[in-house]
C-alpha cells in the first residue's frame, strides 16, 4: 500500500500545524518531546489524509473530532480503514476532550500505547547467577 504522503497533503499538513485550534495545542503539549515514552508526530499525512496525532512505531493515530465529523462519518470510516490497512490503531476523542479532561485522554492514549508496544526484553546479565 502506498502510504506515502502526496505533496497537496503535505502542503495542507504544513497549514494545519500552524493553525492549530486551542484543543489541538493543548493534547500536543502533552504528547510532544516523547513525554508518554513514544514520539508523536502533529498533522501528520499519510497518503492522502492527515492524521492530527500520529505515532509512528508503534502506530498509533489520535483523531480530535470537532462536529464537522458528524457529517463526514461515513469519509472518517473509509479514512480510518485506510489507517487501519497500513498496521495503525485509530483513537478518537471529542474536540472538547483535551481541554475538560486531558488526564483522561492521556491514560486512554498511554493504555493504547502499552498494549501496541511489545514487551521489553530483559537484558542478558538480567539471567546470570
């Protein structure tokens, strides 16, 4: 599949970094600098689509959804589909979420986090008697 970003998504993704909205910044404050133990990435294209929120390994998507996605249910479906076919796990929250409970939406994005990310190794000298 061709997850590679088109140059119209890139150039729409450098827009929407600088006009990000007041929730936006808010989750990103808390997700940038690897501060949940995996580095995210801020409207983010893959292929065609942008995703708000994405970490790349694992892969992880967050999504704020504002009430234009009301309407658009059925491209957010084919949007995350799309996401889901490239390995990636889709979490969603309402727009509002980051700035009336950002505690919660960061315990359910580090939940997401532990369950993707496989089980460290224990080291080799761990063993020895």
């Amino acid at each position: 599949m061709n997850n590679y970003p088109t140059p119209k998504a890139q150039t729409f993704a450098r827009e929407l970094r600088r006009d990000m909205t007041d929730s936006e910044r808010r989750l990103w404050s808390r997700l940038r600098r690897e501060q949940l133990g995996a580095k995210f990435r801020r409207q983010h294209p893959v292929g065609n689509y942008i995703a708000d929120f994405a970490c790349l390994d694992p892969k992880l998507i967050v999504e704020l959804d504002g009430s234009q996605h009301h309407q658009s249910v059925e491209y957010d479906e084919v949007r995350d589909a799309f996401f889901r076919r490239d390995g990636f796990v889709v979490l969603r929250f309402a727009t509002d979420q980051p700035l009336r409970n950002i505690d919660g939406v960061l315990t359910v994005i580090s939940d997401a986090l532990s369950k993707a990310m496989p089980p460290s190794q224990p080291s080799p000298e761990g063993g020895r008697s």
